[in-house]
C-alpha cells in the first residue's frame, strides 16, 4: 500500500513527466525559464493550485454530475489560480509583473485540469494529493532544469546574480542571446525528450501510422 502509494508520487518526476512523456504545460514552459527565479515562482504556483484542485475535487467526487463536471472543475481551479496570483501580487509585485500573465494561465495549464478530470475525479483524497505532488513536482524539475541552462548561457547569471565575467564590462563572456528567445526553450525540451527516451525506450511511442514502402511492405 505503501509503495503504490510512493509510486503516484514518484512516478511523474521521469517514468511519466508531465511536460517530456505526456507533451503537457509546453506554454508556460517556454515562456518563464528565462531565469531560475521566475520559473521556480510559477513551478510553487503551479504545484500549489494543482495540490489544491485536486483534493477539492477528489473530496467531492461522488457529488458532482458529470454534465458540469467540468464547470465545476475550471471554477475551482480558477478560484486558486486567483488567490495565488493575488498573494503574488500583496508579497512579490516586481516577480507578479515579470511572470505577467502566465500565472493566470495557469486555468488553461492542460496539466492542472488533465489530473483533476483523469485522477482526482476518480480517485481518493490521499492518492490525488500524491498524484498532483508528483505532476507538479516533474514539471517543475523540466521547468528549473530549462532555467538553469538558459539564464546563465543568455544573461550570464543565476538567479539575477552574475556568475560569468561579461565582455561588455571587460569580462570573456558574451551571452547568447537565442536563450533569451522562446525557441531555444523548445530546442532543449526537444533536446531532453530526446535523451531520455533514448536511455528509456519503453517511453518511445509505437509507430501507429509506419511508412508503407514502395514494395508494399510496412517499414518502421
């Protein structure tokens, strides 16, 4: 029970990671991992409106109708999604305005909802808790490990503190300034899937579609 427990928890970090096995959250991903700091704000926003909706939503699982399930689903999470952006902005209003709207997009995130409707809505209050950890948890791995190759390789620091000698104040170093730039956020997510179904295999998915050669035969 234990284990099976352990395992909702652990299982989204690699084994089934939101953003590089399921493809989900690939958005805000690109858009706050400009810096360490930004993305590890939205990473506690997300896993904290994710924990939230799912153990409102596995709590009263057996009271909704499923013709508005799905309303009531987006109404809870949008209720979290306001408090957190809320407290952001009373507590941290320079890291509210650099987040700008990604932090209310967090209601559109297709991790968030995905859990609730695929686990939370099916599932106890312990296991959902655990289930919505551990999304949060692997997305904001893939988020921060982004973060921390593009913020020193584009600015030259980390966490907003220079790390690197920039040649415009006589240093050796001249930032790159593609990793400022959403594509190279998406060329090092292509570039992570790629490694890790390379060391895992099994995540690769089964050609459904193979090419069919000019001999008629299936090639894969």
């Amino acid at each position: 029970m234990a284990s099976s427990l352990l395992r909702h928890l652990t299982a989204p970090i690699i084994d089934n990671n939101p953003i590089t096995l399921q493809i989900l959250g690939i958005c805000s991903a690109l858009a706050v991992t400009t810096s360490l700091s930004t993305a590890l704000t939205m990473s506690a926003a997300l896993v904290t409106v994710l924990a939230g909706a799912s153990t409102a939503i596995s709590l009263i699982r057996r009271h909704l109708p499923s013709s508005i399930r799905l309303v009531v689903q987006i109404t809870i999470i949008a209720s979290l999604v306001i408090v957190a952006d809320q407290v952001l902005r009373a507590f941290a209003f320079e890291m509210s305005q650099r987040l700008s709207i990604f932090v209310g997009l967090i209601v559109t995130n297709c991790v968030v909802l995905g859990r609730a409707e695929a686990f939370a809505m099916r599932n106890p209050v312990g296991p959902s808790l655990l289930d919505a950890l551990g999304n949060g948890l692997g997305y904001s791995a893939v988020l921060l490990l982004i973060a921390a190759i593009r913020e020193p390789l584009g600015s030259g620091s980390v966490f907003g503190v220079p790390v690197l000698p920039l040649a415009s104040e006589g240093g050796w170093f001249q930032p790159l300034g593609f990793m400022l730039l959403a594509p190279s956020a998406f060329v090092l997510i292509g570039l992570l899937i790629w490694i890790i179904r390379t060391l895992r295999p099994e995540q690769v998915e089964v050609n459904d579609y193979p090419f069919q050669g000019t001999d008629g035969g299936a090639r894969r």
